[in-house]
C-alpha cells in the first residue's frame, strides 16, 4: 500500500526538483557545497511519509554503509539531545552524509530539497512570509525570483494526512534525519 504514497511523493519531489533547478538557473546558482553546508543545520522534519521513504531509501544501502550512517547518528542524537532535553544546534553534519554527498540524496526530504534559495509562504489573510536564501547565494545583491514553497507544502500536507489516516499515525512528529534513522 505504501507504493502509492511513494509514488505520489516522487512526483511531488521531482516538482520541487525541477522548480528550484529552473530558479537556480534563473540566479546562476550552483550548489558546490560550502563552509556553512546546510547538511550541518538542525533541521526537523514533520512527516511520516517521508520517515517512511527516507528509511526505505536507507534500507536499499548496504550493510557496512548502514551501520555507518547509524552510528553517526547514534553521536548525533547523543550530542544534540541532551539529558535535560535541551537541544543543541552544533552544526554537526547529517549521518547521512559522508563526504560532501548524501547517502541518501533521492531519498531526501522536502526541507533538503527546497533549502538555499529566497523564497516565500503565502497564509490566507497574510502579508506572504519570506526567507532569505543561503549566504553561498550572495542573494542579497540579487533581484528576487518569485519562489511560493506554498503549494508544495499544501500537496505534502494533503499526501501526509492520507498517509496518516491509513497507517492510523495520531502523534505529531518533529524529528531531524538522525532520529529518523534510529
Ligand atoms: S538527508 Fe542528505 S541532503 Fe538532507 S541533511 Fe542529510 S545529508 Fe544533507
């Protein structure tokens, strides 16, 4: 059953895809990685479909890769999650990557897919909300190309809450790559 939730959510990721590439271009920006590499921000993701396609992804390494990647994250969880349930954000690379490139790169959630560039969310109501894009970018000497990450995030909320309603999933979740590994 979960075929069909995957396939809908590959063609949503390949939206986003080809959406940020074509405003990429449109900047002559290209991601070549960077001091401030996004894969150290502390991100959390609020998704169970894509929980479930990031570990599907996971489950098609080999084995030697995947006892890597859990152990880093076994560290990770350690040093951002402390006894006191304080959250740290250290800027500690994501266990899923190594070397510069994602292990797991088609497997990616949204948030990795849709980082780097300005962009905006429009609410029903509301002035739109907008985000600035990376410093690697140098964005800021740029004119804005009109970037809504809002429909995405309406087809994911739509895509997530049938997920939900088939696997009976009721909890929130708010978790960064690591604790979705574990
Ligand atoms: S899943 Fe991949 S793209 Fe996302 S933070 Fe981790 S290494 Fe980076």
């Amino acid at each position: 059953m979960t075929d069909t939730f995957f396939k809908a959510l590959k063609t949503l990721y390949n939206d986003m895809d080809k959406t940020w590439d074509k405003i990429a271009a449109g900047y002559n920006f290209i991601c070549n990685g960077c001091k401030d590499n996004c894969c150290t921000s502390l991100f959390f993701h609020h998704t169970y479909i894509e929980k479930d396609y990031l570990c599907h992804g996971f489950n098609k390494l080999d084995q030697d890769q995947k006892k890597t990647i859990l152990t880093r994250a076994d560290i990770y969880v350690k040093k951002t999650f402390s006894e006191n349930l304080k959250t740290k954000a250290l800027k500690i690379i994501c266990p899923a990557n190594e070397n510069g490139q994602c292990l797991l790169y088609s497997f990616r959630p949204m948030i990795c897919r849709l980082h780097g560039l300005p962009h905006e969310l429009c609410k029903p109501g509301a002035e739109p909300i907008k985000g600035p894009g990376c410093d690697a970018g140098l964005f800021d000497e740029k004119s804005y190309i009109k970037f809504d990450r809002t429909p995405f995030y309406k087809q994911m909320a739509q895509i997530e809450m049938k997920f939900r309603q088939d696997f009976n999933k009721t909890d929130k979740i708010k978790e960064t790559i690591a604790q979705m590994l574990i």
